[in-house]
C-alpha cells in the first residue's frame, strides 16, 4: 500500500475501514494457509498484507484519539 492509497484509507468512513479490515484479515489468513500447505509462491506477501492492516488500524487508532 503506497501513500496515496493510505491517503484513501483517511478518507474513508469508519464503516468503510472496518471492513477493509476484516478483508484483510481474511486475507492474511488465506496467505497464512496457503503457506502452511505449501502453495505460497510470493511469502513477502503475509508481510505486505501485515503491514496494510497496521495501516488501517493506525487510522482508526487516530480517530478514536480525535474523539
């Protein structure tokens, strides 16, 4: 995720993040399956999608403290 898609990410509602969240956790969890059988060929891509979730949480982190 480059900067102008974290940008995106501020725009968003907080409904909105919340889901992205849970994509990306679903997502992290099939990256992590597919690892555990074998299949993963891109293993950078369980950190990429780590660090995306840090990113979203770090928004609603951000907004919780605004309020």
């Amino acid at each position: 995720m480059k900067s102008k898609e974290f940008r995106e990410l501020m725009e968003k509602s907080t409904s909105e993040l919340d889901t992205v969240l849970k994509d990306k956790k679903a997502e992290l969890f099939n990256l992590r399956f597919q690892l555990a059988t074998g299949q993963l060929q891109n293993t950078s891509a369980i950190a990429a999608c780590k660090r995306d979730i840090a990113r979203v949480k770090t928004v609603i982190r951000q907004r919780e403290a605004q309020a």
